[in-house]
C-alpha cells in the first residue's frame, strides 16, 4: 500500500468507526430515543461507496452493520436479511459509480436509497405484522400513519431517515472533496460530466 493510498483511507475508518459507535451507543445505552431513526447507513452503504478507494470492497458497509450487530444484539435478527439486503445493493450500486458520479447524482442516489429502504422495510413490517390489514389500505396505512397504539407515525421515521442520509452523504463529499484538495487530487464534481 502506498503513501497515497494509506492517506486517502483516514476518511472510510474514521467514518465507519463513527457509524460502529452511533449503532453500539443506540442499541446498548438507548441514544436512540434521543433521535429516534437518525443513522448513517445508507448513506455509508451507498455514497460511502462512491467516495471511499477502491482498495476498500463494496461490502465493507454491509459487513460492518452485520458485525456490529451480530456482536452487541440480543434480540432475533430473523427478519434483518431485508435490511442488509438494502444496504448491500446500495454498496453495489454506490461502487459501480464510484469516480463517474459527481455530488447531485451521489444526493439523488442517497435520498432513493433511503426511500426505497423505507418503503421496501416497512412493506416487511406490514407483511408480518398481525396490527396491519393485509389489504392495499392496510400497506398504505404501514407507509404512512403506522401503528398508531405502539409507534409515531411513520412517515416520521421517513423524514429522520432522510434527513440523517442525506446529511450524512453531504458530510462524506464533504469530507471526500476536503481531502482531495489536500492531496491536490481531483475533487468530485458538482454533477457528472
């Protein structure tokens, strides 16, 4: 590995090390209730592909919400696989464009991803959860309002979700773009050429 590269991989572990601490602080110790849905992993999944060096594979995200989790969880993780399945396709995704795609495109694609998750996870929960009508009123009812007795509404958990992806994916292009200019690197474009 050399000099170049060694520099260029401070901002993907000290990001990724962030992420590991914010999952173990709101599994373990409840930071969760403070700003409940607020996590990075989409956008980790997805524009941390972009931005981080090829030396670093598309599944070091995934791999890293599942080791965690596997680590610190104490509950079934049974119906986790959707979950990981999302953040994994963002990886994928994220990694094939890793060096064409320019900010508004690493954006767009992080507010999708983060879309997708929610309908995609909360259609799960509308599957196996006895509370939801299995009818097209019942889905619509799991994607908006939720369960009101035992949750907020959800389309709460969409707009968290959002805020935190896409603050998130503006701080690794930030990031990106700052240690670029340090290493008199190209930056990253406003939007693809």
């Amino acid at each position: 590995m050399n000099a170049s590269t060694t520099r260029s991989l401070w901002l993907p572990v000290a990001l990724a090390a962030a992420a590991l601490a914010w999952r173990v602080a709101k599994l373990k110790f409840g930071v969760a209730d403070v700003i409940p849905n607020f996590a990075p992993w989409m956008a980790l999944a997805f524009a941390g592909s972009i931005v981080m060096p090829r030396t670093l594979p598309w599944w070091l995200w995934p791999a890293l919400l599942i080791g965690c989790d596997v680590a610190i969880s104490t509950g079934s993780m049974s119906e986790m696989w959707l979950v990981y399945a999302c953040y994994g396709i963002a990886a994928v995704i994220g990694s094939n464009l890793r060096g064409r795609a320019g900010v508004m495109q690493t954006m767009l694609g992080t507010a999708v991803g983060s879309i997708a998750f929610y309908v995609l996870t909360n259609t799960q929960a509308w599957f196996v959860d006895p509370a939801y009508a299995k009818t097209l009123a019942g889905w619509f009812q799991c994607q908006t309002v939720g369960d009101l007795v035992h949750q907020p509404q959800s389309w709460m958990f969409l707009v968290r979700a959002l805020l935190s992806d896409m603050a998130f994916a503006a701080l690794l292009v930030a990031a990106y773009n700052t240690e670029a200019s340090l290493r008199q690197a190209p930056a990253m474009r406003l939007a693809a050429a």
